[in-house]
C-alpha cells in the first residue's frame, strides 16, 4: 500500500496541467447532436469518426462491456481520454473525482468528470483531459489500461490498435 500511494504522489501532477488549461466545466464529448461521419474504414476495433459539427475527429473502440473514446477539446490545444463502461462502477452524473489508470505499471492520475444516464446504451464513466506527452505515449504503444475510479469498480480497457488509430485521427484533424 505504501509503494501505490508512493506513485500516487509521484504521479499526481501527470494530468493536472491540462485541467487548468481547458475550463472544467466544458466537456469535450460530442453532444448527441453533433453530426458524426466515418472517416476511412476500421482499425484493429477502432473507428475515426469526423464531427462535422465541431470541425475536429475522434476515435472510438468498444470491447464488450467497456468503450474507450479520444479526442480534442474544440480548441484542439488538449487531449480528452474518455473511458465508459456499462456496469455500475457508482458514478454520480457531473461529479468531479480523481481517477487513475495503469498503463503496463505506468501509474497516471487525472480529474474524471463523470456522464452517467445521459450516455447512449446504458454507459457510464468520464473522461480525463491531458496535455502530457508521456501518457499519450503510453496509452499509443501499450495493449492494456486498468482504469481505477474512486468508484466501487475498476476495468479494464484494451488498447489494442490504437496507435494506428490515433494516427489515422491526427490524419482525419488535417483535413
């Protein structure tokens, strides 16, 4: 227990930076109404969605009970993890807690901002707004994230793929 909360501090200004970049209160997930548009075919499980409304991209992956979303925030200066799941991990909807997640025992903290109930097909979750090169970077090359909510639930979200999709997103934020 020592050596986790030795990480967690190690780690806890990871994400932090990117939270006071972007306003708290403006969520970065494409509302309902937003016109999303594939862009170019599947890859490994992903899929790059263009939104024609905001004029940015995003991809997507889902894997059983547990959907993984990225992106930009309008102004496209910040990155956006979103993680959602449909079992009950205890969010409560417009909350603000500390989240972390394990990239291969890469420990990183962030500040979740749940959406529960207003998501499509009984999902839950949040999403993690960052600026750090290092967890971009992990979350790009490694297979696995175990996200950890300060919830009563912890999942695990694959990665596989995702470097490619990140590219093929950055490709789809160009055009």
């Amino acid at each position: 227990m020592r050596k986790f909360m030795t990480l967690i501090a190690a780690t806890s200004v990871a994400l932090s930076s990117a939270m006071a970049a972007y306003a708290q209160d403006q969520n970065p997930l494409p509302k309902a109404s937003d016109v999303l548009v594939r862009y170019g075919d599947d890859i490994e499980g992903w899929t790059v969605y263009a939104n024609q409304t905001r004029g940015d991209c995003l991809i997507v992956r889902q894997d059983g009970p547990s959907a993984v979303q990225m992106g930009v925030t309008p102004n496209q200066e910040v990155g956006y993890l979103g993680v959602f799941t449909k079992e009950d991990i205890g969010l409560q909807n417009g909350k603000t807690s500390d989240i972390f997640v394990s990239i291969d025992g890469q420990l990183f903290k962030g500040v979740a901002t749940s959406t529960s109930g207003e998501l499509k097909g009984g999902y839950s979750g949040g999403y993690i707004l960052t600026d750090d090169p290092k967890f971009k970077r992990a979350v790009a090359k490694r297979y696995k994230m175990t996200v950890f909510p300060e919830t009563k639930g912890a999942f695990v979200v694959d990665l596989k793929g995702t470097y490619k999709a990140m590219a093929m997103g950055r490709k789809c934020l160009t055009q």
